[in-house]
C-alpha cells in the first residue's frame, strides 16, 4: 500500500485487477490530544483527494464505484468476483 493509500486487488482465478483509492476530501484531522486546544496536525497520508485521484476513464477504468463511507473495497471486490462466478454457472 502506497502512502496514498492506493492498492491493488488482482483474483488469481480470472485475473482481473482492481484498483482501491480512499478518496478524503480533508486535509487536516483532529488530533485527539491537541483537540482540547484546538490544534490540528496535517494528515500523514492515508487518502488522496478526489481531483488527484488516478481512477479515471482517461486513464483506461472502466465501471467505476465509489462506496459509501465504512464500506469495505475488499468486501465489494468479493461480492463482484462472487457474482461473476454464478453467472459463469449453469
């Protein structure tokens, strides 16, 4: 995993990759010891902001999702792969 937070998924049955950026449109967190004092300190990556985000039609992404905060990419990654899996099915 990158500083970023960028990281990619390939399933070794199809070989198909995927490609998982935490888009966070701050730039600041609270820090819980400074918070009493109103301090903040920079975020030390972690996400990156959606205008800076790689995922792109123009970069070659096609079927591009963007999941509700608290989802989990690896879970949704999952539930894709699962499904192709069925439909190959029958």
């Amino acid at each position: 995993m990158s500083t970023t937070g960028r990281y990619f998924v390939r399933d070794r049955q199809s070989g198909r990759v995927f490609c998982v950026e935490p888009i966070n449109r701050r730039d600041q967190k609270l820090h819980d010891l400074n918070w009493t004092n109103g301090g903040i300190d920079p975020v030390r990556g972690g996400a990156v902001a959606e205008e800076d985000s790689v995922i792109t039609p123009g970069n070659g992404f096609r079927n591009i999702t963007h999941l509700p905060p608290g989802s989990s990419p690896d879970g949704y990654i999952e539930m894709l792969l699962k499904g192709e899996g069925q439909a190959g099915q029958g």
